[in-house]
C-alpha cells in the first residue's frame, strides 16, 4: 500500500515538479485514504469503486464539507491515473464516480481603504515592523502566494529595475512592484535584514526573529496580529491580498490575461472568477447606492 503511494510522490517531486502545497495536499488525502483502506481490509491497489464510494460516504459521515470529498476524490483519481501509467492497474476505479459538487464561494476581499489600513499598522521605527512592513507591501503588489513570498530569495529582488522574481516548480516569472513596495523592501534590505539573518550567507529574502527564512506559520500570525491593530473586522489570510489584488487591477482596467499572467495562474478559468467578483461588488454598490434600486 505504501509503495504506491511513495513512488506516486517521487514521480510528484521529480516528474511533475508539483508544488510543495500540491504534494502535501495530495499526500494528507491520500494517507487518509490508505488509513480508512486498512479499517477495511482493502489494499489500495485492490479497491473497486465500492470501495471509493464507501470511503467517500465515511467522509460524508464524519462531516467532512462537500469540497473537501471533492478534493480528495481528485488525490484518488490522480493516484491511480498514476497507478494505470505504471501499469500497477488496468482501469481506475474513480472513473466514474461522482460526488456533491462543492458550492463554489467567490473569495473575500478587501476594500482599497481596508488594505490601505492594513499596511498602515507595520511601524519602521524597530527590526520587525521594517520587515512585516515590507513582506505586507510586496504581498498586495504582486499577489503572490505566501510559500512564494516566504520562499523568495534575496537574489530574486531587482530594487533598481522595481520587480521581483517568483519561481515555483520549474516555473518562473517577473512581477512589477509599485514604488511604496520598493521603498518598504529597500529599507528593509538595507538597514534591517543584514542585522537579522543569522548567518552572512542566509539566501532566504525574509527571516524571523532567529535569522533564519520565515515560515508559513509565522507569517500567518503576523496578518492576524495586524489585522486586530487595523480593527479590520474581516478574516484575513495571506491569500485575502492575493484575491484583493487581483480583483482591485481587474476594477482598475487590467486584462485578465496580464493578471493571469502575475498570479501564475495555469487556466485562465482560475482567473476569471475575480471577473465574477468584481460583477457581484458593482451589483452591491448599485443596490446600495442606486435611488431607485
């Protein structure tokens, strides 16, 4: 059983050059799955489709929400159109299985003078503030991912030509940052990272307090730290600035190929839900504001 989920991995890793979130989101599924296969007496490789939807009827039963049994019916799917490649099967068992589609939920975002608030909290006055301040700015001007943002190095940052490089996987592409993100990032460069990184050959472009690269972890700590100073009464994750910025170039003008494009976005269908998100908001506004709506 876990064989073929281990080599599933090393063909995600060395093959595929999925993300590390792809893989660990793929995997998490999948030791579920070979976790509940064992309650049941069942080798992975010798599951039927009454198997699968006897698996995603335990998920129902337990409470798991309608995307998240979507989801892991897809880490099934992938795994044995993995399985049948390697010749391990001779058809997949997932083929024809169909579960609750998800609601799909437009993601929240925030208003201009929201994020303005936001990135108002960060003081340049100590080390950390510098930092946050910085990591915050080049968040909401490129919309990256947090693991992009916490996985960029030093050497991906052009100050002079104002843009930054953003690498996952095998992919790599160059994203303009406006001057308020350059001046944040420059004085952090500067003045506070060479008295934070632990070592002089620390790559990582940004480090916590131990001079080592910051976390997912820690970065999510510092949103909510800022978020209850701006008294912003929404949930904000790292990924609200990615959703704020892309629906605030799309209000502004923008083509939804360029914001494609920075958001590193493989179907364009990714993208146009912010098309979507930007109709339902005009739509509010009109209601609201309309006389005689």
């Amino acid at each position: 059983m876990v064989n073929i989920i281990a080599r599933y991995e090393d063909y995600l890793i060395h093959i595929k050059h999925a993300s590390s979130n792809t893989i660990s989101s793929y995997l998490r599924d999948l030791r579920q799955y070979a976790s509940y296969l064992e309650t049941v007496d069942v080798d992975i490789l010798d599951a039927n489709a009454q198997t699968v939807n006897g698996y995603m009827q335990y998920l129902h039963d337990v409470g798991k929400s309608a995307s998240t049994i979507a989801r892991s019916l897809a880490s099934l799917k992938s795994l044995y159109n993995f399985a049948l490649d390697v010749e391990e099967l001779e058809q997949n068992p997932v083929h024809n299985i169909k579960v609750e589609k998800a609601e799909k939920k437009l993601p929240q975002i925030l208003t201009g003078k929201e994020v303005e608030l936001l990135l108002e909290q960060p003081k340049s006055a100590d080390m950390k503030g510098c930092r946050d301040k910085a990591m915050l700015e080049v968040l909401y001007a490129t919309g990256i991912r947090v693991s992009e943002l916490i996985g960029l190095n030093i050497d991906d940052v052009s100050i002079p030509g104002s843009f930054i490089r953003c690498e996952n996987g095998e992919k790599s592409r160059i994203i303009p940052i406006y001057p308020a993100a350059v001046s944040a990032l420059r004085e952090y460069i500067e003045t506070v990272r060479p008295r934070m990184i632990a070592i002089p050959t620390e790559h990582s472009l940004f480090v916590n307090v131990s001079g080592e690269r910051m976390s997912r972890q820690g970065f999510w700590k510092i949103i909510k730290y800022y978020q209850e100073k701006a008294k912003i009464d929404k949930d904000i994750t790292p990924h609200t600035l990615r959703h704020s910025f892309a629906a605030h170039l799309l209000e502004n003008g923008a083509d939804l190929r360029s914001i494609q494009e920075m958001l590193g976005h493989s179907d364009i269908s990714s993208t146009q839900v912010y098309a979507q998100l930007v109709k339902q908001n005009l739509k509010s506004v009109y209601n609201k504001y309309h006389p005689k709506a």
